[in-house]
C-alpha cells in the first residue's frame, strides 16, 4: 500500500526554516507511528509531501491520527513520457470503477511537472473522454466518483478518496506542558485540542477513588497516548488525594471544599512542572460548567500558581465536549469514569473571595500536600500494559444470599426503587461510618457508575471487611434484577430512569 501525505496548511505557509523544523519533526512522528506496527516501511519526503509504502492494514489509521497531516491517500504510482502514457494507465486503474457511475476527472501538475507540454485540463478531457464508454456518464457537480490525477516531471500519482487527517501543527513542535486528567470527558478533550496545536503532554491525575479510578483514568490516557502521541512518550503521575480531601473536609467549610481542592491540584501540577521542566498546566474547564467554574470561582482557583494556565474549552458547550470525545476515542471511558464528586457539598460557593479562601486555607497543614507528591505513582503510557496492573478483588456481578446490600446513590433515586432490602448510605457518611459496621457481614455496594461503591469496596478491604461492588454499577443491577423478577413491571419505567 502506498500512502500519499500532505501537510496541514498552517505548515506550508511558515517560513523556510520554521517549516524545515515543523516537516523534521513530523517526519519523526510519522516514522514513530509506523514502528507500531512492526513491520516494514519505507518513507520518502518528496518536498511537498511524504511517501509511505506499508504492508501493514492499520498503517492508513494509525497516519491518519498525526498532528499536522492534513489529508491522506492511498496512491497508484506510474512512471510516463508522454500524455498518452498517462491515460492508457487511468483507464487501466479505473474502466471497471466508473463501470455504470457518473464521473469527474481532477488534474493536477506539481511544481516539478510545470515544464510538460500539456496541462492539468488536457489531462482532465482526454482521461475523461478515454474512461466515458465505461461510466453512465459525466457529472462535474456532484459525481458519485472522482479520479484525481496528480502529476510531477516523470510519474503521475492517481486516486480516488482523500482521508482527512486532524491538520494542526506536528507534536512536540511546540513545548511541552502538563495536563490535570481526572478521566473525565472536558480534561481529555482539552489536552486532545492541545496535541493538536503540537503541544506534547504529560498527565497528572488527583487520584480520588482508589485503585479502579485510577484504572479508568489510564484507560483514557493510554487513549490519548497511543493514538495521538505519536513522536512523544508522555508519563501520567497518579497522586493518592484521598488524604488530601480527608484533611480539607475535616478543616475547612463546606462551602469552600471544591475551590480550596482546585487550589491543591493545581499546586501539585505546578510542582511537577517545575520539576520536569514542563511550561504551563493544562486544564478542562468551562466557564459556567459547574459551580467552581464561575468566573470568580476561576479567578480565584488561578491565583494558587504562578504557572501560566491553558484551558482549550473555555468557551465550549457541554454537547460540543462530548462530540469531540466521540472523534477522538475517548468517550466510552470518560463516560465510564465520568467525574469522581467525593467532595461535592450541598451548597458550594459561587463566588469565593480571595481573602476568604487564604483564611479558610490558613487552617491546613499544607505539608500534606508534599507527603502525597512524595508516594507518586509514575506510568509511561506508552509502554503500560493495563492488564498487567494489580486491581483489587472487589467486583461482584451477582448478590450473595445475606449480604448487606447499601445503596449510596442520592435519597431521590433510592426512593424511586433500590434493590430489595438494601440499605441507604449517604457516600460521605459512609466512607465515614464504616469501621464501626459489623465486620461479620459480607457487604455488596453499588452506585450510579460503580465509582464510589468500588472506592468504599476498596477501603473496606483494606480495613478487614469482606466488601464488594456491584461491578457496572446502577444499570448492570437493573438488568441483574430484571433478570431474577424482582422490579416490579408498574416502576420499572422510573427504576431504569433513576
């Protein structure tokens, strides 16, 4: 298969010399990419394009995920002397494509083949005319087929499909940053838009709910890693922020638990930063999203680094986020992991106060940061294989007889319908009370998504309790109990919203 490549068209209009630079590096990301597939290839830069011949049948997929490739096709190359030459090898290529289609043909000569003693449009009548008696005709406008010709001093490349690539400019082109990844839609959508303006990352994740979050998060990342990183081996630095929230929801007010937390985690980006040589830190929010993503509430959160701050969505509705998760491959995991609400209170604040937040912050041991910096877990993404990591246990896809079943979904949903004989917890309440539960007991938890109930599963292991979590979460338990009859037919429309 040989593959013909062009160059984004913010590439070709740098100068010479930045486009020197910007085409070295995305011949290297190019080459990085097609030593994934572990098999032979050769490469050809030819000036205006690369040249790729690949045995390989992911080679066009794994090309089309390059930043700074505008577009792609899959090319015949023949060698002419003479216009003739040129149409005895379209109609060879393409009598039996056209075969009862409508038609157009789409010359092109290059720079080097401006010397010919014919043009593009000759070549467009004379190949159209020799490949009519085959077609159902000729269509300009709109034509169920197009046979693009482009032609150079000797050879002629032809095709018929261009695949789109995502443009942008060649990673690693400009710097490198860091990323808050929480696992979420926004976070991975906002680092993908950085890539994307060539802008290599590193990734760092507040761990919040064990062991099966921080899974999920890397399940994202590897997303983000090995299909569009290329040329790049980024790192995720998993920090356990468990203790971290423990400690602010034990000091601080409610009200300001989700700022003071974005404070945290902003400072532990800006530490690795510093650390790593890394320039600025990289963030998902939206203006107005949720209630710390006011602006005030931004302002605020900003002023705990001096690091320059990237937020790529800033302007961007929710619909149009989860759009581009779809493209680039991320939402079925975000969507998984969604965003870990631990430390959400019933009335946060919407409009924090510098000064107030410094006063509320004055009651925090801030060395608790640096003791969780100091126990960060280091993944290259690349190279993990995430089914060779250690995860606890804890899944469930079935409910013992006398398990104590617990509920830790909002009072609303459990009212509307729970699984017979579970008990409601609030999750806060829960992470709290559970030491003092009977430790006899074999307990099965679930929740909307599965994230909290396996956080709670997780840390009741660790205390000695016999604790699972009913793996799916809410939906895989509806679909449990349908199963064995125990939702009744005149609820279930509003079990299954719930």
């Amino acid at each position: 298969m040989r593959i013909l490549i062009r160059f984004s068209g913010e590439i070709t209009v740098k100068k010479r010399r930045t486009r020197a630079r910007f085409l070295e590096r995305l011949a290297m990301n190019v080459q990085d990419a097609l030593q994934t597939t572990e098999m032979p290839f050769t490469f050809l830069d030819e000036g205006n394009r690369f040249l790729v011949d690949s045995d390989s049948p992911h080679a066009l997929a794994l090309l089309s995920c390059i930043f700074g490739v505008q577009s792609l096709s899959i090319v015949e190359r023949r060698s002419f002397k003479m216009l003739d030459d040129i149409l005895k090898a379209g109609t060879e290529l393409y009598s039996s494509a056209v075969a009862g289609k409508r038609f157009a043909v789409r010359a092109r000569r290059l720079l080097q083949g401006r010397h010919l003693p014919f043009s593009s449009l000759d070549i467009e009548r004379e190949l159209g005319a020799a490949l009519r008696p085959y077609a159902a005709g000729v269509n300009l406008e709109s034509p169920e087929i197009t046979i693009f010709v482009e032609v150079r001093a000797h050879e002629a490349d032809f095709f018929t499909e261009k695949l789109a690539g995502p443009g942008g400019l060649p990673l690693g082109t400009a710097g490198r940053s860091i990323a808050l990844l929480s696992g979420g839609f926004d976070s991975a959508v906002a680092s993908w838009l950085m890539l994307k303006r060539g802008v290599a990352l590193d990734y760092l994740f507040c761990r919040l709910g064990g062991s099966l979050h921080e899974h999920g998060a890397l399940q994202v990342a590897k997303v983000l890693a090995d299909r569009w990183s290329y040329g790049s081996f980024p790192k995720l630095y998993s920090v356990n922020f468990e203790p971290i929230v423990a400690h602010i929801q034990q000091r601080v007010h409610p009200c300001y638990w989700q700022v003071i937390l974005k404070r945290f985690m902003y400072r532990a980006a800006e530490r690795c930063a510093r650390r790593f040589h890394l320039l600025g830190i990289v963030t998902g929010e939206s203006i107005g999203q949720v209630s710390s993503q006011t602006l005030q509430n931004l302002a605020v959160i900003s002023q705990a680094t001096a690091l320059p701050l990237w937020r790529p969505l800033i302007g961007l509705n929710k619909d149009e986020i989860i759009a581009l998760a779809r493209r680039i491959g991320t939402y079925e995991y975000s969507a998984a992991v969604a965003e870990y609400c631990a430390i959400l209170p019933k009335r946060p604040v919407t409009a924090a106060s510098l000064s107030d937040v410094l006063a509320e912050e004055e009651k925090l041991d801030m060395e608790v940061l640096d003791r969780a910096l100091e126990e960060m877990r280091v993944y290259d993404l690349r190279r993990v294989v995430l089914s060779e990591l250690e995860l606890p246990a804890i899944e469930i896809e079935e409910i013992p007889d006398g398990a104590v079943v617990v509920d830790l979904r909002s009072p609303q949903s459990y009212r509307a319908w729970h699984y017979p004989g579970a008990i409601f917890k609030d999750f806060l309440t829960a992470l709290k009370e559970y030491p003092a539960w009977d430790r006899t007991k074999v307990y099965v938890l679930y929740c909307e998504l599965g994230l909290k109930s396996a956080h709670l599963a997780e840390q009741m292991r660790q205390a000695g309790f016999q604790a699972f979590h009913f793996k799916g979460g809410w939906s895989k338990l509806v679909q449990y109990a349908l199963e064995r009859g125990l939702i009744p037919p005149e609820i279930l429309p509003s079990s299954a919203w719930a």
